[in-house]
C-alpha cells in the first residue's frame, strides 16, 4: 500500500472535521460580537486543533493495538499498527511529533492572546495521550464522549473565541454545546459499531456498558439535543434567529439516526461514522453563517 495512504489512514482523516468545526463556530461569533478576525490567531487555533486531533488518532492507534483493543474481529477501517502497516515506534514516534507541533501552535496562540490558552493546550494534550494511553485509560473507563463534548465542544469554542476576543462571552459556551455534542455523537457511532470487540478486549466504553440499542439512543439524544441547543443564545435576546439554519441539516440527522439504531454490519456503521462526521461540519458551517448573519 502507498505509505501515503498509510498514513492517513492512521491519522483518520474522516473525524477531521471534529477539529475543525468548533474553530469556525468561535470565530464567527468572535467577528459578530466586537468584528474582531485575526488571521493569525484563527490559523494557529485551527492548527493546533487539526493536529491533536490527528496526534490523539495516532496515540490512540498505538494504544488499542498494545491493549489487543484492535483484533482482527473488529468491524472498523484496518488500523495501521494491528495491522502491521506501520511499526509501533514509527507511530509511536509520529505521535510525538504531531504533538510536538500542535504545542508549537499553542506557543504562538499564547504569545498573541494570553497565557490562559496554555492551560488549554496543555489540558487538551493531555486528554489526547490519555484517551487510551497511561495507566489508567479514560477512553476504556466509558468516558470517551465526555471528553470529546468538553474538548472538542466547550473548550476548543470558547477557546477559539477567546484566541480572538481575549475574553470569554457567555455565548461561546452555549454554543459549544451543540457542537460537542455532534462532535461525541460520532465517538458513539465508533463505539456502537466496535461493541464487541471492545468487550472481548475488556475496553468498558459508553456503547459497552449500554449496550447496542441505548447507544443509538444515545447518539439520537445527542444529535437531536444538538438541534435543540443551537438556537438558545437567539431565543436568549443575543443573536439572531439565523441560528436556525442548522436546521436544514434535520433530514439528514433523522436517517443517520434511523441507519444506526436499524443496522450492525461495518460498512454501513462506517458510513454513519463518515456521514456524522461530515453533517457535523456541514451544521457547524451553517451554525457560523448564522451567527454571522445577525
């Protein structure tokens, strides 16, 4: 295989958009606020957001194929390490690396907005390596989607926000929580679809202790509940009811729901997985067009 390809297959290009989205949701409402855009601010925060996203790929890949996490059995895309694709220590090694860099981005975005945002590059570092690596893995404790809503949600927008602003508006968090838990809502897919396998391993997530079908009620509650929050900041007397235009992705979120709670086979819970990531960017580019448009 070209090692190109390889390689993003082990950096999981598909859940990108997890990283992405909460960057474009702070900076619109940072420009609709006080109409604040620093381009510098903007690319470091996105960088550095894209890169632990692909450093906790990697740590993770490394991680789950030393705990036996990913057997043959597994209904998900190879991984690259239990695959044999790629040595251990090379991924090992691109592991540090990618953090490494997204530390660089957290360095700059410190220098130009302040030294809160070093607590937040080192709180999301951390919760990156330790989503299946140290001791005591939380992704294997049923806590993966917690993590994902608070960094991928609440911090990465009220950071993304704060790296223009250099303050924390009440509205950031708000709407932080919509794209958290779109962001969670594609961990749950993974997770729905590796049930069993992740049992054998003795890797205990969310979808294992609920089990199939409270997980993809989980992931209707999380979807639809990301739909309900999205407005609150309009009807709050602070944005405007352009923040409804998520809403025209509704369709698409009601069959995702209705694929995952109907069907177990991989391919297709690798569609939903690939399709929730896409409508979660797709709603939080709609999301940052309405905040801009008030």
């Amino acid at each position: 295989m070209n090692p190109v390809r390889i390689w993003f297959m082990a950096a999981r290009v598909r859940t990108l958009p997890a990283a992405v989205a909460p960057v474009l949701v702070g900076t619109a409402l940072a420009y609709e606020l006080a109409e604040v855009f620093r381009p510098g601010a903007f690319i470091g925060a996105l960088l550095g957001s894209i890169l632990i996203q692909i450093g906790t790929n990697l740590s993770n890949d490394y991680s789950d194929a030393r705990r036996g996490a990913d057997a043959e059995d597994r209904l998900g895309p190879v991984r690259v390490t239990a695959g044999g694709l790629v040595p251990p220590k090379q991924v090992l090694l691109a592991t540090y690396v990618t953090f490494a860099l997204a530390a660089l981005c957290g360095v700059y975005l410190v220098a130009v907005s302040g030294i809160e945002l070093l607590f937040v590059g080192i709180a999301s570092i951390a919760a990156g390596v330790l989503y299946t690596g140290g001791p005591r893995p939380y992704g294997y404790a049923g806590l993966g989607e917690v993590f994902v809503f608070l960094f991928f949600g609440i911090v990465a927008v009220a950071g993304s926000t704060f790296a223009q602003l250099e303050r924390w508006p009440w509205q950031a968090f708000v709407l932080a929580v919509p794209v958290g838990l779109l962001a969670a809502a594609i961990l749950v897919v993974n997770n729905v679809r590796d049930v069993d396998s992740d049992r054998r391993a003795g890797k205990r997530t969310l979808a294992v202790k609920l089990g199939r079908e409270r997980g993809g009620l989980l992931y209707a509650a999380m979807v639809y509940g990301a739909y309900l929050v999205a407005p609150l900041p309009w009807l709050a007397g602070s944005l405007s009811a352009w923040l409804l235009l998520p809403w025209l992705t509704l369709p698409l979120a009601v069959k995702l729901v209705n694929t995952l709670r109907s069907h177990a086979d991989g391919p297709t819970l690798n569609g939903v997985l690939a399709q929730t990531g896409l409508a979660q960017l797709v709603f939080c580019l709609l999301l940052s067009a309405g905040i801009l448009a008030g």
